[in-house]
C-alpha cells in the first residue's frame, strides 16, 4: 500500500473511531432519558433502537477494518 493510501486509511479510521464515540455517548444518553421516564413514549424507544442500532453497526464496520481505539488514542 502506499503512503497516501494508508494515510487515508488512517484519516478514515480516525473518523469512523469519533463517531462511533459520538454515537455511543448519545445512544446511552437517550438510554437514560427513557430509563428515568414515568411513561417512555414509542417515538423515545425508537430513537434509542435507532442509535442502538447505529452504534452497533459502527462497532460491526471498525471490527471487519480491524480497527482498535488503543492503537488511535491521541
């Protein structure tokens, strides 16, 4: 591979690894959200199903690129 290629590799993976995070922090906030709520509402369970599902589809993207956070941690 050469060196452009592998840094746009890198550039990617580093984007993919901050969504992930994104997503990850904001699936586990609506989590809360509808946890502490008297009568979680359909539209609240959906958008946590949504980010869930987001989230793990990231998870699943990172693994078949074979990325790990340790190896991109600034």
């Amino acid at each position: 591979m050469g060196r452009k290629k592998r840094k746009q590799k890198r550039e990617v993976d580093e984007l993919l690894l901050d969504a992930i995070f994104s997503i990850e922090h904001e699936w586990k906030q609506i989590k809360s959200l509808i946890g502490r709520s008297i009568e979680p509402t359909f539209e609240g369970s959906s958008t946590e199903k949504l980010a869930q599902s987001k989230y793990l589809f990231l998870l699943r993207e990172a693994r078949h690129r074979k990325i790990s956070a340790v190896r991109y941690s600034k």
